[in-house]
C-alpha cells in the first residue's frame, strides 16, 4: 500500500497522483512509489494514457532536503540512483504522458515533468532546477532531458542559473505545451490524454 502516491484509471487514462504534505518533496519512499505507480500503469492493459498529477497547489518542490542532509556520500549516490530509476520507469511507460503541473516544479519535480511526453501548467507555476544554488546538479536525467526539449542555450541558462520561471515563460521556449488557469489543469490534461487513450 502506497502513502504517497496513488493511481486511479478512469476513462482509460490513468492519474498518477503525488501526495506528500506540504510540497511533494520526493523522499525515498515517494520515488519507490512514482516507480511502483510507472509499472503498474505500463503494464495495465486498461490503461491507454497517464496523467501525473501534484494536486491542486503543488506539482513537486524537488528532493526531500531534510533527508539528503543526513545521507552520507555514499547514501547520496544510492539515492541518485533510486530517483534515476524511479523517473526512468516513468519516461519508460509506453503510452502517452502528460505532466498536470500546479504550483511548483523544482530541481527533481521539473525532472519529473521532463519525463512525460506533454505538460500543462497553471498560470501560476513556476518551474526550475535550482540544483545549482545547492552546490549540486540536476541527478535525475534533468540535464539531458532538458536540452533536448528546449536546446542547449535555453537549458543551460536554466541550469547554470537556477533561477525560476512562470509558466508563460516556459511556455515560449517549449518546457510546457498549455497555460491554462489553476483550477483546470488536471481537467485539461485529462481531458487531452483521454484523446490519446
């Protein structure tokens, strides 16, 4: 049984949904789910589109800092391979995918939203990997997913700075495919996967 992330199919779209108060900080436990919750709806033959989803305020703050500050180096590298195989399993899932993003999406919570094939984003997200204001890089795929999807300058400019960006920005330089208001993001995204389903 999951504590964080759940998966409900309606429609034949299935709606991955983070739920860890107050940010979706993406803790261990979180990542083993999204992975768990990438399989299950890969392998379900009732399942012809997938919708993740943060809720109504918050797509995903990034990784859970508290607990990286009590890892060890090797604990840290451990868990970089944990998140590269939990977004792995979700850029893998062999349907459509679309990112339902409200609120924040940060560092792990943007690599996330690179991992689906389409994004829909309130008019109040912000999205970014600040990964460098922490003296880190982005561990997940981030990089690489990123410049693909938007070029190399566009990319590094977001990387090297780690600055944030609203939606509308991210919208002119190809992060997200629709800006629509808060309260319709997850109507909007299901209601585009369920074209695919």
């Amino acid at each position: 049984m999951a504590d964080f992330v759940s998966m409900d199919v309606a429609d034949r779209v299935a709606t991955i949904t983070l739920n860890r108060p107050k940010m979706n900080a993406l803790s261990l436990q979180m990542q083993r789910e999204i992975r768990d919750a990438a399989h299950e709806a890969s392998a379900n033959d009732e399942v012809g589109a997938v919708v993740i989803y943060g809720g109504p305020k918050v797509f995903a703050a990034g990784a859970d800092v508290k607990e990286m500050a009590e890892m060890s180096f090797q604990d840290m590298a451990r868990h970089s391979r944990g998140l590269q195989g939990s977004f792995a399993a979700v850029a893998a899932i062999p349907k459509p995918t679309i990112a339902a993003i409200t609120g924040y999406a940060l560092g792990g919570g943007c690599e996330l939203a690179l991992c689906c094939d389409l994004r829909v984003a309130a008019d109040n997200a912000r999205l970014g990997q600040p990964e460098i204001l922490l003296g880190i890089i982005p561990g997940a795929g981030g990089t690489q997913r990123l410049t693909r999807l938007i070029g190399p300058s566009r990319a590094k400019d977001l990387i090297f700075s780690g600055r944030f960006i609203e939606a509308q920005e991210a919208l002119a330089i190809g992060l997200v495919d629709r800006v629509v208001a808060p309260e319709d993001v997850y109507t909007d995204a299901h209601a585009w996967a369920a074209e695919f389903a």
